[in-house]
C-alpha cells in the first residue's frame, strides 16, 4: 500500500479591523451559518449609521471573519456594551478575539465611555475565562431574555442565563 503524503504550508493572512460597511451585511451570514440574524444585522448596521452602534470587523480578503458590536445606549451611564464576538471557528484562538475586545474598548474610551460591559451565557466558560483575563469583572446575572425577528419573518425568542461582568477603561 503507497502511504499517502500529507504536504502542509504555512499561511500569514492579512487582517484588519474596522467599522462594518453596507456590503458586509450579506457576508456576515457566513454562507447561511447566520441568516436567521439577517434583520439583527441590518438593525445594527442602521444604528451604527445613527451612531448609537458600531460593527467593527475583522477583515481578512475584504471577508469578515470575526465581529464585535458595541452598543453606546444613550451613553448616561457612560457605559458601552460590547456583544457579538464572535470569530468563525477556523480562525479561533489566535488572539483575533482579544484584539478585536482591545480596538472595541479603544473606541469607547474615545468616545467618552468610562465602562465597558459584556453579557457571557453562564455554560459559556472559555468566553467567561477570556473575558477574566482581558481584566472583565461580574457584577450581576441576567435571565439573557431577547427577541428578534428571522429571515423569514418569525419572532424567536432567546433566553439564556448570563453573567454581566464590566470594566473601568477610564483613561488614568
Ligand atoms: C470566544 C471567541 C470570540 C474567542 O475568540 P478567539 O479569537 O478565539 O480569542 P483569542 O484567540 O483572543 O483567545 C482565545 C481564548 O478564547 C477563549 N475561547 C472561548 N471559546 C473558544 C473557542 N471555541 N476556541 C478557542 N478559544 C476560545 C479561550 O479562553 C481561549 O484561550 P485558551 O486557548 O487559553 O483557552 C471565539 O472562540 C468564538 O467566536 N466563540 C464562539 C462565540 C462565542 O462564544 N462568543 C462569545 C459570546 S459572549
């Protein structure tokens, strides 16, 4: 029997981050991986252009292989909400989900932010021990209750216990 030969090569891929533009909006399906969030997308993207949200991406070959959006609310409590990390599996745990958490708190700080939050499902504990190390700390839990309407125009609800876990990211 000829043993098969299993030639390998090594890649370096360029990356980028930066804030989400209309023609990432169908990309972010990740080829029907999330089409149910198709509404969610277009919702975020409608706010970022607001300015009360922001995608920022993770571009590799004008493709985004990785997201986090942040919520600024009305900014009263000086807090943004970071949520939707989220990287495609391939390309986990190269450090492309710190940096990304990284340029996101960035931002906020520049935006007058004191706070960073982030809500992490209670089952989730690699995100939890990330999050840990990025310096997150919990403050409370949330039953994770959300709705939003899919692709095809059905409401979905999702309840998930979650930790709520902040950071100061005020400049000192
Ligand atoms: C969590 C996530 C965004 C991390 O992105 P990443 O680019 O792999 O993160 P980094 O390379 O910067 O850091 C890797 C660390 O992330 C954490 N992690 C969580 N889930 C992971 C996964 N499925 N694969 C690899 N690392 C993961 C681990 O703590 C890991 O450190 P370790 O290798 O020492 O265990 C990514 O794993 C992911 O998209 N997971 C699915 C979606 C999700 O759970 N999002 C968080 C919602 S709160």
């Amino acid at each position: 029997m000829v043993a098969l030969s299993h030639p390998t090569i090594r890649l370096s891929i360029p990356l980028s981050i930066r804030p989400a533009i209309a023609a990432d909006l169908p990309k972010l399906e990740w080829y029907g991986q999330y089409t149910h969030f198709r509404n969610v997308f277009r919702r975020a993207f409608q706010d970022q252009e607001q300015g009360s949200r922001l995608m920022l991406i993770a571009d590799c070959n004008d493709f985004p292989i990785g997201h986090i959006f942040i919520n600024f609310h009305d900014n009263r409590d000086q807090s943004a909400y970071l949520y939707s990390l989220r990287i495609m599996e391939m390309f986990r745990g190269h450090g492309i989900g710190s940096r990304l958490i990284s340029e996101a708190e960035k931002i906020a700080r520049r935006r007058g932010c004191l706070w960073s939050t982030i809500a992490v499902a209670k089952d989730n504990t690699r995100a939890l021990e990330l999050y840990q190390r990025l310096g997150y700390e919990t403050y409370a839990e949330d039953d994770g209750f959300w709705r939003y309407r899919d692709h095809l125009g059905r409401m979905r609800s999702i309840k998930e216990s979650c930790w709520l876990l902040q950071k100061s990211i005020a400049v000192r």
